[in-house]
C-alpha cells in the first residue's frame, strides 16, 4: 500500500507524468530490498485504482487517464466511442479531489448535513457559487435566478414541461440532442428541424420554421452542437436573437459545452429576457455527478422552474451539490476544465493525424467529431462494419429532427479511456473509409 501510495502522491505532483515508464517489478524490487511478490501485489493496486497501465510486450506505464473499463453488462464492442463523454486526463486528479471534496465538506458541517431534504433548486449559498461561476460567461446571471437540476436532461424535460402543451411545435436543429427528442415524444411536443451550415442553425430557416408551426419556443446548442459540432459566431448568434426577438419567441439556450469555448458569449447575453440559459458540468467535468444549472429570464420564471422541479423530482442530490459548489467556490473546477480542454484539443489534435485527407466537422477543444456520410457508401453497412472491427459510433438517426436532416457518423474522441485506445479506433475508422468490403451506393 505504501507502493500505491507513493506513485499516487508522485503523479499528483507531477513528479511522474502521463506516459512514463515505470520500473520493472523485479527492479523496483531490487531497488527497494523488499520481496517481489509485493511489488506484484502494489502495482496490481495500482492498476486496479487506475493509476498505470500494463501494454503488453513494452512494460509499465504512467496511466494517461482515471477512467477505468466498466465492469458491468457484456461488451458490445471492443471499443466504445457512442458516448459522448469528457475525458479523465491524470492532469484532472478527478479521484484524488473528490476524496479532498468531500473531505472538506465532512470537515465544515458533517456528511450526514447533506441526508435531508433540501431547497429545490437549491439554497441561497449554493446558488450564489452558481452565479458567481457563471457570470464569467453570462454577466447578468444571478442567485434570485438560478435553478440548480440534476443534470441537463432535467432542465430540458422541466422546460418542455413549462412552457410546452401536447402537440406544440419546438424548433430546434435538423440534427440535434437526442434527449430533447426522448422528452418531447414522452410530452407529446413535436420538433422541427430547421437546416444546419457550419455554423449550426441557419437564421432564414428558423425564422420560416417560427412563422410556419407558429412555434413560440426554440431550443439550440451554440457551441460544439450535437452531433455536428457546428459552433456560432458571434455575428450569427446576433441573428438568431433578432430572429427569436422578431418572432416573439423564446430560447432554451443549450450551453453544456460551453465552458470548452470560454471565448464565445451566449446568446443568453443578447436577449436575457427571452433565454432559458442551461449550463452543466456534465461535458466540461463529469457526467454522472449530475448538477445542471439553469438561469431564468426573470424571478418569476425561476419560480416556475423551481416549482417544476419539486413536482418532478423534488430536489438534485444533495452530496453532489455540494461538491460542485466546493469546486466552484475554490477554483478548483476551473482546474479540472482546463485539465479535461487540453486533453480534449490533444485528442482532436491525434484525430487530425489519424483522419488526415478525411472530410470531417470538427472544434479544436470538442469532445466528439462529425464525419459526414461519403456519398459512395451505404450508412447502415458502414456502421455495422464499424461495430464487426469492434468500435461503436453513433450514426445520424439518433440526432435527426427533420427527414431532411444531414447523414453521417458521431465519433465521440473523449470516450476512449486513452490516446492509445483512441488511436487504435481512429485506426479502424480510417480503415474503413477505404475499404473495399462496405456495400457501396450506386
């Protein structure tokens, strides 16, 4: 334990870094005087906390990630790039703070204070570590209204709830969050999907969708949108807000991978009185720690929120709560963000190398990239001949909001547990564009 203990404090300093080489076990063991069944026995440890990596037939190695193959269900492929997932650099010690997290809130007022019930949307604290974070993107975001959720999916479903009745039209992108499509189909809401360029939603074809269903809500993902990556300009987001203004409309502002682009203003910021702005740590930290963050138009309407969420869901996880906001009041989420962005532009970085002479849509710090469908191959065959070399990617059907929505594949870089599983995918993928066993359109 005293091995295990000394590499984990090693590379949270930095003294060992991703991708090192570790001594043998016989060497170490010499090296230390102690018996070589217990170095065997502490890099096992090791490997089981995630620290290092075995490869076989060239040694041990400094892991270049935290995040470890699950143990549960069967594998459908060797290597699964389906989810679109933010990646656990070692850089990002998720591990190492979550202990210290917890550590720190035990120390201040006790675990078990976190067991009850709590404000919906959260308390006057916790919200003013919301906004004060937030406010870095969206100046106008205050504590009086914000909602705290668990997760973005339950800022989108609450919304619809809000501001939707069965058989209202939402506009959203030709191709855009499949769980916007599952919440509206479970609320009987209808989408229209209007045409995309490579800068998302295209202003002239929101506006003709608005005036045609009549829709008095839009939801858009600005930044690295989902699946396509598409990401607005700063002249662009202007036209879609004179759209939604125009129109009298409303915006969900979608803004999960917005931290990944901390340069770009919100939409939110141009029309604060007609935007439901969500913002998440699920892409820029993790997702399972499920804390969402929504600002609402006005106080009114973050009444309404609040009160949707106590009648849905009644309150977020507490505990997880609670850790974001130590995170974010400490400085310490930024940290981990900027850990997660650089290894998320390392990522796309290898992907460019790996693709080179591929037409692809892609953002320098996005964790997925969109490979449009080459025009001579039949998207079912290429998909399953993916899935028969043992890699899952996600294709255009789960995203399509229109019938005359854009065809292709969804590579998701950041759910490779390293650059080295990533590359062997991209391997596969680049392998594939060339192969002459894919059914081919004629």
């Amino acid at each position: 334990m005293r091995i295990v203990d000394a590499l984990e404090a090693d590379i949270a300093s930095g003294r060992l870094i991703r991708g090192q080489r570790l001594p043998t076990h016989r060497s170490l063991a010499s090296g230390l005087r102690i018996d070589l069944t217990t170095v065997t026995r502490g890099y096992s440890e090791a490997r089981r906390r995630g620290l290092i990596e075995a490869r076989v037939g060239q040694g041990t190695f400094v892991s270049e990630t935290t995040a470890r193959a699950a143990h549960y269900g069967p594998a459908a492929a060797t290597i699964d790039l389906s989810m679109n997932l933010p990646p656990q650099p070692v850089e990002a010690q998720l591990d190492r703070r979550i202990e210290q997290g917890l550590a720190a809130i035990r120390s201040d007022a006790g675990l078990s204070a976190f067991l009850s019930y709590a404000p919906p949307g959260g308390s006057v604290e916790q919200r003013e570590a919301a906004a004060a974070w937030l406010r870095a993107r969206v100046a106008h975001a205050t504590a009086e209204r914000i909602v705290i959720y668990p997760g973005s999916q339950a800022v989108i479903f609450n919304a619809l709830v809000s501001l939707t009745r069965p058989g209202d039209v939402v506009v959203t992108e030709a191709l855009t969050f499949p769980g916007l499509k599952a919440a509206a189909a479970r609320l009987g809401v209808h989408l229209a999907g209007v045409a995309m360029d490579a800068e998302g939603a295209r202003p002239e074809a929101l506006d003709d969708a608005l005036r045609k269903h009549k829709s008095k809500l839009v939801y858009l993902v600005p930044s690295q949108q989902n699946p396509t990556t598409a990401t607005m300009s700063a002249a662009r987001r202007a036209a879609i807000a004179s759209v939604i203004r125009k129109r009298g409309a409303v915006l969900i502002e979608d803004d999960v991978y917005g931290p990944l682009e901390p340069r770009l203003s919100p939409i939110a910021t141009l029309i604060p009185d007609r935007t439901y702005y969500a913002a998440s740590i699920a892409k820029c930290i993790a997702p399972a720690l499920r804390v969402a963050y929504l600002l609402a138009p006005d106080e009114s309407a973050e009444q309404m929120m609040r009160g949707c969420l106590q009648a849905t869901m009644q309150m977020p996880a507490w505990p997880m709560v609670a850790l974001a906001t130590h995170w974010l009041r400490s400085g310490i989420a930024d940290d981990i963000i900027r850990a997660i962005r650089n290894e998320a532009a390392a990522r796309q970085q290898l992907a460019a190398r790996a693709l080179k002479g591929v037409t692809y849509a892609a953002r320098p710090t996005s964790h997925h990239l969109w490979l449009p469908q080459p025009a001579r191959f039949d998207a079912a065959e290429l998909l399953s001949h993916l899935m028969r070399n043992g890699l899952a990617v996600v294709g255009e059907a789960a995203f399509a909001a229109s019938a005359s929505a854009p065809r292709g594949l969804r590579i998701s870089l950041g759910a490779a547990r390293n650059r080295a599983e990533l590359g062997q995918a991209l391997q596969v993928v680049s392998r594939a564009l060339t192969s002459p066993s894919i059914r081919q359109i004629v």
